[in-house]
C-alpha cells in the first residue's frame, strides 16, 4: 500500500499486517492510557483508496472504546460504513473530501454519542435524513458539496447540544451556533459566510493521533 503514514502496520518483509496486539504502536492509532484500547483512527491526508464499507464487518466488535475515526481527504469510495452509529463510545466521524456515495446512512440517527459528523465534499446522493435530528448530542454537521436533493429537514431545529470551547466562526468545528449545515441550495442563516471554505489542516483533532 502507498499509505502516507503506515508507521508499524506490516511486518519487516511487507507481507502482511502485525499481528494483534501491536495496534498501538500503528501510526495514525491512539489507545488508552493502559494501551488495551484502540480509542481514536486518525488517517487523514493518507493516499487511501477503496471501499471502506466493506471492511467493517469484522472490526466493529473489536472498536467499543472507539471515540474517534478521520479519513478526512482521500480518495475512500463506497457507502459510508454505518456501522460505526454502534459503537457505544464513538463521538467524532470525519469522512470529508473523499469519494463517498450513495445515501446518508439512517442507522447514524440512532447515535446517542456522535457529537461531530463531518460529511462534506464527497458525492452523496438522496436527501438528508429528517432523523438526524434526533441525535442528541450532534454539535457539529458538515453536509457541503455533496449531491444532495430535496429540502432542509425542519427536524434539525431540535438540535440543541453545545459544544464548550468551540473555536470561533466556522473555520473548523461548523459549530450548531455558528452553522450547523452547508450545503449548494441548503443554509440556515447564520454567520457563516465560506461555502467553498478549504481547509489547510485535518479539522477536529481534539484527540492524539
């Protein structure tokens, strides 16, 4: 794989992954302080290719203290892994600037954690699910530059979780009081005024990589 950032993943011949038990040492992996928990994937700006989608089966029941997973800008095609709306502890999913289709997985709607869904530049289709707000604890949600259709749900009005510490405007967090969606056609009023806003860093990095 040409992966940016594959510090330790594959043994010394390069002929396969490291056996269990290394993850920690991975680069792009943050675990617990006792390193028995995988608690953040952060593989953004990595060269990544493929579907992801199809890889998750088999990690979900290895990823309960998961609490954070960026692949923001890479070129990750396929539906986006609605999987990870059941793990009991994720609070951060940042999928933008790939190559991510289809529609917005309903099963994030069931999410009582995820506080941050970064969803923007990839090309999504159908329209945005009215469930979304019902996830309680959704600061921050990235939609922009997407394939969207149809109309903003009024359901997004019941979102009312804050986010202590928040920077400023919308230059990383989109924060709920500053805009809480973007997207061509789609905008609740408000400050924000970078609809084609790119960012020169992986936004949302409140936990190690």
């Amino acid at each position: 794989p040409h992966w940016n950032n594959r510090t330790n993943w594959r043994n010394a011949d390069d002929t396969d992954f490291n056996g269990p038990g290394t993850e920690c040492s991975w680069g792009g992996i943050s675990c617990n302080a006792d390193r028995t928990h995988v608690t953040a994937i952060n593989l953004w700006w990595n060269n990544l290719t493929g579907d992801l989608d199809a890889a998750w089966g088999t990690w979900i029941p290895v990823l309960d203290h998961l609490e954070a997973f960026n692949v923001y800008q890479n070129a990750l095609t396929g539906l986006i892994p609605h999987e990870l709306a059941e793990l009991p502890s994720i609070r951060e999913l940042t999928f933008d600037f790939n190559q991510f289709s289809g529609p917005i997985p309903v099963e994030l709607c069931a999410s009582r954690t995820i506080t941050y869904l970064a969803l923007g530049f990839n090309k999504l289709s159908g329209t945005i699910p009215a469930c979304l707000g019902n996830m309680t604890q959704l600061v921050a949600l990235e939609t922009f530059n997407n394939e969207l259709t149809g109309s903003l749900p009024a359901t997004l009005g019941n979102l009312t979780a804050t986010y202590d510490g928040a920077p400023g405007g919308c230059a990383h967090l989109w924060p709920k009081s500053q805009c809480l969606f973007r997207s061509p056609g789609h905008a609740l009023p408000g400050p924000c005024s970078a609809p084609n806003w790119r960012p020169t860093q992986s936004p949302r990095a409140s936990l190690p990589r």
